[in-house]
C-alpha cells in the first residue's frame, strides 16, 4: 500500500470513530484513570475532546486531554 492511500485510512478511521462519539477510557501517566464521550481530535492526536469526562476530582462537561498524557485509549 502507499503511504497516501495508508493516511487515507487512518483518517477514516478517525472520521468514523468520532461520528459514533464512543465512551472512551483515558489510561493517563501515574496510574490515572478517566472516561468520557470522545468527541474530536487534532490532526496529529496531541488532543482529544471529550464530553463528560469523569475524573478522580469530578466531572468536567467538557474537557481537553493532551495526548503526551495518554498511555491508552480503550474504546
């Protein structure tokens, strides 16, 4: 495959998973757990939208989570 038509995958995948906005759990650095409705993501993945995001100290309506924070995102 060439590396457009692979980038061309990928960005559909995106495309597709975010228009289903899944319940998505953020497994953070320090052992750190969160979970939210997915809602967007940059380009590059260096931020992700979430909508209810339930976290250690509340819940956030809306919130922005920096993919460097990320370990791993179940779906």
């Amino acid at each position: 495959m060439s590396e457009a038509n692979l980038r061309d995958r990928y960005l559909q995948l995106w495309l597709n998973l975010i228009r289903q906005e899944p319940i998505a759990t953020f497994h953070l650095h320090s052992n750190c757990t969160v979970q939210g409705k997915l809602c967007g993501t940059d380009s590059e993945n260096n931020r992700f939208r979430v909508d209810q995001l339930n976290s250690p100290i509340g819940v956030y309506e809306k919130a922005v989570i920096r993919g460097t924070d990320v370990n791993r995102i179940e779906l």
